[in-house]
C-alpha cells in the first residue's frame, strides 16, 4: 500500500514527524518527496550487478527555519552532553577535558558544543567538561563570561583572568588525567593553538604531568550520531539529493545550450537560497563518445553525454556528500545505452562488497585490503576512498583509502569502526561500454550510510540508475 499526501500537508509538518505519522496510520510507505529503495537482503556475492528496485528522485523538500533548527539541534546537544559524553570520557580514562577557543579561531570541535544561536566563541572561550563519576555524569561549565544560551554553567571571572579562574577549577575538581585538543595524526582533535597551549601550561603548573591528548575523546565526540539526529539527517539528505535531481534535469539543462559551470552554479546558488550553506563548490563533469577521459568548465552539454556530479550541503550542523550521475538521451532513446548502465551496476557491485567487508571492529584498512582484492577477483578495476562525515564534510573517523592511498591510510586507517556512525561510501570504477567503441568510462558513486552493530543502512537508498534528460 502506498498513501500519498496532499502537498500542503506535508509541508506543513517537520520533514521528519511523516514516517511516524504514516506508522500510526497503518505503515504505509510515503512516497515523499523521495522514495528510498527498499535494503537488498541479498548476499554480498550473490548476484552481481543485478539492479534492485528502483527509486523516484522527486524535488523538493521544506527546509526548516532557523528557530526550527535551533530547538532541534538544542535538545540533540543537551541528549548527547547527558548520554553519550560521560561513555566517551570514561572509554578514554579522561576526568577533565578542556577546549580552548578564540574568536574567529575556533578549535574544530568548537561547534559541535555550541547551540545554533552561536555563530562562533566570544573573545576567549575556556570550554571545560568534568566527569564526576558513575551516576553522577558530566558537568558542562564555561570559565569566563558566556553561557552559550545557557547550555553551560558559568565559571564567573573577567577576560583577563580566564587562565585563573581554570587553575581554581582544577585545584577544586583534582581530575587525574586532563584531556586537550593537540594531535599530530587527528586533525579534527588538533584545535589548541600555540598561544594557548602555552597560557594553559602556565596557568597549570604543578598539574601537567596530567594532561593528556584527548584526541580519542574527541573523534569519539565528533562521530558518534544519535538516532534522532540520523533520523533527521534522512531529511537533510532528501534537500541535498532535490538539489541534484533538479540539476540534472531540463529544468537546468538545454542540451546543446548548458555548460557544466552553468549547472555547478545554479546548485550553488540554490543552496544559498534556501538559506544553507555548501561545505565545496560543486562539481560537475562531462565524459563523452570518442573523448578521453571527464572535463568539466565551460564546455558545452551534447546529447549522449554521460555527466556526474559531486555535491554537498551544510544544514542542521551536518555536511553531505553526494556523487550522482546522469545521461543526455540522444533522438529516440528513452533510456542510457546499456554499457553505461553495466557501469553503473558494476559501481554498485562495488559499494556492496566494500559495505560487507567493512564492519564494526574492523580496522579502515584491513576493510580496504579486502575490499580491493575481492574486487579484483571479480574483475572491477577499483579504487576506494571512503570517508567519515558529520559535523565536518571529511569528519573525524576511520577512512577507507584515499584517492591516493590504496594500501591502506598511515595511523588513522589503523582505527577500527564503530557503531552508530556515518559514512560516505566514495569509490569509483573504470569500466568500458560497447557502445562507445569500448572507450574506459569512470563511475565515481559516492553515497552516505549508517553504520550500526546490525549492519550498515543507506540514510537516502543509493543511485540505481541514471537520472535521464531529455
């Protein structure tokens, strides 16, 4: 059974309250606007390159306001101050963490622990959480001024005596190991600047043999996702793949007329007109019959073109990160030749096998191993670069290759895979199609997913075929 919704109730209700409010109705399934393919209960292996079910990329999703974000993100904070830190500090052996931020020159983790409201810290921000013990949880204070809409208790003292009002605070909390944001492999975790750092040893003299890097603690905090947050990052992806949809569609394109610079800045500016923000410039690429290789810029869209796209948005304090691709119909096609859609499934045969090989405990790397030799053993020639995403569009966590690091990352690909985490599935495969004469063809697919103890789940289905233009 499938209920449809008239337009003017749907958006008038949260994106997200839908899917409940159909549960209560009977679990129908909502086509709205974008359908999400059902998850293949097929072995990895079984099968390869057959094309599951096919989903519907319709435009349009209601972006929430301002003051709609802010309660949201609100109560994401205050759930993940109350329940996930106390874990994450304990797992580290970290009693006492301190940020440190100036304005303008936040730390990375900075936003992460600031409500909507905050654009960036005040003059100088002395963040401080300090775990008082089992049942007790984690106290949120502010040395300084600022309450941060209240999400912190204030340490009161002037701007010019910050540094001591943190000494006091240690003297009277005693924590046996201090964490701090310096890290030579983390990037995300490497937010103290020099300065600081220096006015930090300063001030505590006498307790720095008990400051520790709390890099750990700090990708921990920066990967792990809520279910209400990934239950809005559905609908934050349904913004980001209405985008592409609208794109790659003649709504944009006029064959023959469009460049690929014109298509890469109206999703710009369209993004900037809903009000978000985009984390890249968007990418947009033309690979064509008897033409080597993708090239972008101001040519010039043919018919027969296979064209692609890389693209991600900022909303809700989350970056997406999308990689689609489209074709031009020639006269009289009504759908792409079947070498290219070969290569799409032989993409997507990718993306099964690097999900199943990748799994929680496993490490970045061991999963990459096994992830390039199943596939050459199927005959795909591969290659994978997988990255965290989140509060940052290359988020803290394990990677999966990068582009230029097939035999695995140094350091961070030695980290393993945790539960309750999201990734962007990056990855492409060079396949050549009949019809072009068996000319190689990129398919560079990238698509974001939830991993959890039972497995992995797409947030927003995946492409299963070509979006068409006409």
């Amino acid at each position: 059974m499938t209920l449809s919704l008239p337009r003017a109730f749907r958006r008038a209700l949260p994106p997200f309250a839908l899917p409940a409010l159909l549960v209560l109705v009977g679990g129908a399934k909502l086509l709205y606007p974008l359908t999400v393919q059902a998850q293949s209960t097929a072995a990895p292996g079984d099968r390869p390159y057959v094309v599951p079910v096919k989903t519907a990329f319709v435009p349009e999703e209601r972006v929430l306001t301002h003051r709609e974000q802010a309660g949201l993100v609100r109560g994401w904070l205050e759930k993940r101050f109350e329940t996930l830190l106390p874990g994450l500090m304990r797992r580290e052996g970290i009693d006492m963490w301190i940020i440190i931020s100036r304005e303008y020159n936040d730390d990375p983790v900075f936003r992460s622990l600031s409500p909507f409201e905050t654009y960036s810290s005040r003059r100088r921000t002395i963040l401080v959480f300090h775990d008082r013990g089992e049942g007790e949880g984690v106290e949120a204070l502010s040395v300084g001024r600022f309450a941060y809409q209240g999400l912190y208790t204030v340490v009161p003292t002037h701007n010019d005596e910050q540094f001591e009002g943190l000494r006091a605070l240690v003297e009277e909390r005693d924590p046996r190991r201090i964490g701090i944001n310096v890290s030579e492999r983390w990037n995300h975790a490497d937010g103290l600047t020099a300065t600081q750092r220096d006015a930090l040893y300063a001030a505590l003299e006498g307790y720095t043999d008990r400051i520790v890097s709390a890099e750990m603690l700090a990708v921990g905090w920066l990967e792990t996702r809520l279910p209400e947050e990934t239950a809005a990052y559905r609908h934050i992806m349904r913004v980001a793949h209405s985008v592409i949809g609208r794109a790659f569609s003649n709504e944009v394109i006029v064959p023959g007329l469009t460049t690929a610079n014109d298509v890469r800045w109206w999703m710009r500016q369209q993004v900037a007109e809903y009000g978000l923000d985009g984390w890249f410039h968007p990418s947009v690429g033309i690979q064509r019959q008897g033409r080597e290789g993708r090239f972008s810029g101001d040519e010039v869209i043919r018919r027969g073109d296979m064209l692609w796209t890389d693209f991600g948005i900022h909303y809700l304090g989350f970056a997406t990160d999308t990689q689609h691709n489209a074709y031009v119909l020639r006269p009289g096609e009504t759908d792409a030749p079947e070498g290219l859609k070969a290569g799409l499934r032989a993409a997507m045969r990718l993306q099964d096998i690097t999900r199943a090989q990748s799994r929680v405990g496993r490490t970045g790397n061991a999963a990459l191993a096994a992830s390039l030799a199943q596939a050459r053993d199927e005959g795909l020639d591969a290659t994978v670069y997988w990255h965290s995403i989140g509060y940052h569009g290359h988020a803290a966590g394990v990677p999966l290759g990068m582009t230029d690091y097939q035999d695995g990352v140094p350091v961070r690909g030695e980290t393993t895979f945790k539960p309750d985490t999201w990734h962007s599935v990056e990855l492409n495969v060079v396949a050549p199609v009949p019809e072009w004469d068996d000319q190689p063809v990129k398919f560079s697919m990238e698509e974001d997913a939830l991993l959890t103890e039972d497995g992995w789940e797409w947030i927003l289905g995946r492409q299963e075929y070509f979006y068409l233009i006409r």
